[in-house]
C-alpha cells in the first residue's frame, strides 16, 4: 500500500522533513515514489515552514494512498489556512 508520510533529513537537533509517498513497506527515510513538498518544524522569521504539492497529494489520495497521522494534520491546517488566506 502507499502511504504519504515523513522522510527525516537535516541534521542534529535541526529536523527538516520530506513529505512523500513511498510504499508502506520502505523504511522512514528509504526510496520514495515521489517527493510531495516539505515540512520545516524550526522555521523562523522569513522561512517557509509548510510547502505542498497539493495537486500530487489529491492524485495519491485518489490512488488510494493512505496519510500518516502527522501529515494529515499538516495537511488539515493547510488547508485551514489557505482558506482563511
């Protein structure tokens, strides 16, 4: 099955996390189908802390790709805000 979740990059105590869809099977932070943005927990004055490819996100989900439980709130507030905006 294919699940949209997070690939941890960065370094030591700097977390920086891709967000993709990779088979359920691959291990966190091994091959991935696709790479669908970026999630930046210590972002800061100007830098983007959220990026998403929601066209590619809606095509997984219609493919029936199942989201973790992290990225479905990323992806709830998201949309939250891109509503409000």
């Amino acid at each position: 099955m294919v699940t949209i979740r997070m690939s941890r990059t960065g370094s030591k105590k700097k977390p920086f996390y891709h967000i993709v869809a990779t088979d359920s099977r691959n291990k966190r932070d091994g091959r991935s189908l696709e790479r669908l943005g970026f999630f930046n927990p210590t972002a800061t004055g100007q830098e983007v802390p959220l990026k998403l490819d929601m066209e590619r996100v809606d095509y997984w989900v219609s493919q029936g790709a199942q989201t973790s439980d992290r990225v479905a709130k990323l992806l709830k507030d998201n949309a939250a805000a891109v509503a409000a905006a």
